[in-house]
C-alpha cells in the first residue's frame, strides 16, 4: 500500500525534475541539455503514477517491475526503429558523439514508451468512466486480424513510400487477434461485452502521448527529424500534420503489446526469457540506428577550427564540451554565420565540412543549392532529407 504523503512527495519531486529539464536546457548546462527529452518524459510518467496512486493506493509503474518494463519497453520500440530503417522517415540530429552517453539516450527514451501509454490511458480510463455500448461480434476475428495484420506489415515493407502509414496500425491488429484468440485482453472482446472505454481511453492516450512526444522533442537539442514522402511542408512541431492520426493508434499497439505481455507473465518462467530477448534486440538495434539513422552529433569543441584558438581555450575553461555551449555573443560575424550553418537543423560537422569544401560559406549560399548538388556534396541519396535541409536554409534566409 501506498500512503498519500508517498505520492505527494513524488508529485514535488517530479515537478521540480521536470523543472530542472527546462533550467539545464534554457542554461545550455552540458551533459545534461542533451537529456532534456528524459527528464521531462521520466517526470511526467512518475507525476502521473503519483495522481493514480493517490486513488487506488499502489504505484502502476513506480514498483519493482519497472527496469523489467524498461528493458521491455526498449525492445518494443526498437522494432519499429527496425522498420525505419526501411522506411527512413525519421532521423536523430545532435547526439552524443560518446557511444556510452548515446545508448544510455536511447535506452532511457525508448523504455518510457510503454510506461508513458499505460500511465496516460490509466489516469483518462480514470476520468473518463464507464463507457457502454452495443454489443458486436466478428465471425474468425482472430484469423482475419492477424492476417490483415501480417499482409499490411508485407505492404509497408514492400512499398514503404505508399503504405508506411500502415507501420502504425499492423501490430495492433496481429497482437489483438492473437490475445482473442488465447483469451488474453483485447479490444474486440471488450466490444463484444459492450464495453469502449478501454478503446477510447488507449486512442487518447495515444494522441496526448504524441503531441507530448512532438513537444518536447522540438524543444530538444539532441531529436528525431521526420522525412516523410509526400508530407514534408505542413507540420506541427516536426511532425506533418496528418502524423498525429497515426498517434491514436499507436495508442492502440501499444496496449495490444501490453495486454500480451500480461498475458504471457502468468507464465513465470517465460519473464527472464522475454527480458533477455528485447536486450539483444536492442543492442542490435543501437548499432543498426548508429548506422543508418543516426545523421550527426553534437560537434565537440575540440573539433572546431573556424573559432579563434584564444575564444576556443576560454570556452574549455569554463566546461563547454560542444558547439552547443558556445556563447554566440562572444564570436566574430564570421563565427556566427559558420555556427548557424553548424547547428542548422542538426547539420553536424561532417556534413559542415563538405559544404566549406566545396565554397558553400553560410545558410545564404547553401539555400541556392538545388537538391541534386546539395545531394552530391553531402552524399546523401535520401533526397527527402535533401529537401529538408534546402527548405531549413531558405527559411532562414527569408526570416531574416
């Protein structure tokens, strides 16, 4: 049992956490602004955990179970990253260059997916009640979901430029059919007892989840970008506007992939397994990210040259580590410009050096390229990625 005085407790501490985030990243404290996106997901989980304690007295992620439901929730994720590769519609900008303080990120990040789901559909099941309605029944639901599930996964790998909106749907119909069919939870059973709240509770809390996720990672030094086909200008944050649908029912996988693992967990034996399982999984995955959608890290300062060396040793006095401790305000217009092109949507300092290479001086120059050219001197054949960089500096350009 939990006492109030627990919750309320951790209601200061997550408060003050998530406050600290916004400190360390506004003050450019390093290394801790590159874990920004942690603190303020890891504090709102525990909040949240901390309002639903109050009622039912007992803490839903906050307990012995968590590093197991971390190590689970990494795992989950990691597949879809796995997909991306694929689908190369996102990519990572401004990550640690130290291998160590990278796949801590993405440990951390990836096991706050389930969590951040389960707590969020809790606390709206919470509000929103009992929700009844007319009962119905699918004839061969099991084998008619996890078929379509399987032949919409076949379609998003196959032609992945069409149908990668189907990444987001296919699991929840292969997993819920499959938890019907063993007698685990699932939704199609709660419609056939008349029941939606769980239903509408997960879509939601997908969607409060997603535009949370957008939030803070636009406020993010260390983020994903998203090149999607065909949505690469109307966005909310970095993510197109029709993305958000996609939210509702990742809410919905997400919950299906939970209501299996319960199910599974009656088989004591089977936890160590399924745990061992998602670490390999992820660690393979780490390296498979590093490799292919990984686009640049945070520029140390030890490998800038276009800062004079006096500047340079001042800010390695002070602790700056990367170019983005720099204070702009003590740097030459010529260091500015070079910085702004530096940090320009995450370009890094590989993809900096190519552009000097080749006389592209600051953002002015690089946003008169056209897509083939910036194409070759980046050598870059994902031409979406391309585009984004050429539409950043034209917009640069123009709010000037």
């Amino acid at each position: 049992m939990v006492a109030t005085r627990q919750c309320v407790w951790l209601m200061i501490f997550s408060f003050l956490l998530h406050l600290a985030g916004y400190y360390v990243l506004f003050h450019k404290i390093e290394p801790f602004l590159y874990y920004f996106y942690l603190t303020a997901w890891w504090s709102y989980i525990f909040f949240i955990d901390a309002i639903l304690a109050m009622k039912t007295k007992r803490f839903l992620i906050l307990n012995r179970c968590l590093p197991f439901l971390i190590v689970i929730s990494c795992g989950f994720w990691c597949l879809f990253e796995i997909i991306n590769i694929r689908l190369q519609n996102w990519f990572y900008v401004n990550l640690p260059e130290k291998m160590f303080y990278r796949y801590t990120g993405y440990f951390l990040a990836y096991g706050t997916v389930i969590p951040a789901i389960y707590v969020t559909k809790e606390f709206i099941r919470a509000i929103l009640g009992e929700i009844r309605m007319k009962p119905f029944h699918v004839k061969n639901y099991a084998f008619y979901s996890m078929l379509l599930g399987i032949i919409t996964f076949l379609f998003t790998w196959f032609f992945p430029d069409y149908f990668f909106p189907l990444t987001w749907i296919f699991l929840a119909l292969m997993l819920d059919g499959y938890n019907y069919r063993r007698g685990y939870a699932s939704f199609m059973r709660d419609f056939e007892e008349g029941h939606a709240t769980q239903f509408v509770a997960t879509i939601l809390s997908g969607l409060v989840c997603g535009l949370l996720w957008e939030a803070w990672n636009y406020l993010s030094v260390s983020k994903w970008v998203y090149s999607v086909p065909f949505l690469e200008d109307v966005k909310i944050f970095e993510m197109p506007v029709p993305g958000y649908i996609g939210f509702l029912v990742f809410g919905l996988e997400t919950m299906t992939f939970v209501s299996l693992l319960d199910g599974i967990k009656s088989y004591k034996s089977s936890i160590p397994i399924i745990a061992l399982i998602s670490i390999l999984f992820s660690a393979l995955s780490f390296t498979l990210i590093d490799r292919y959608t990984v686009f640049s890290c945070a520029p140390e300062i030890k490998d800038i040259a276009f800062i004079g060396k006096e500047k340079l040793n001042y800010f390695k006095l002070i602790g700056v580590r990367t170019s983005f401790g720099i204070n702009i305000d003590l740097l030459s217009l010529q260091e500015r410009e070079d910085l702004k092109l530096l940090h320009l949507k995450g370009l890094g300092l590989q993809k900096f050096l190519k552009l000097k290479g080749q006389g592209i001086q600051n953002i002015g120059d690089l946003s008169k390229l056209d897509d083939t050219a910036l194409s070759k001197i980046l050598d870059e054949d994902n031409m979406r990625r391309v585009r984004l960089y050429i539409k950043a500096a034209r917009n640069a350009v123009n709010s000037r």
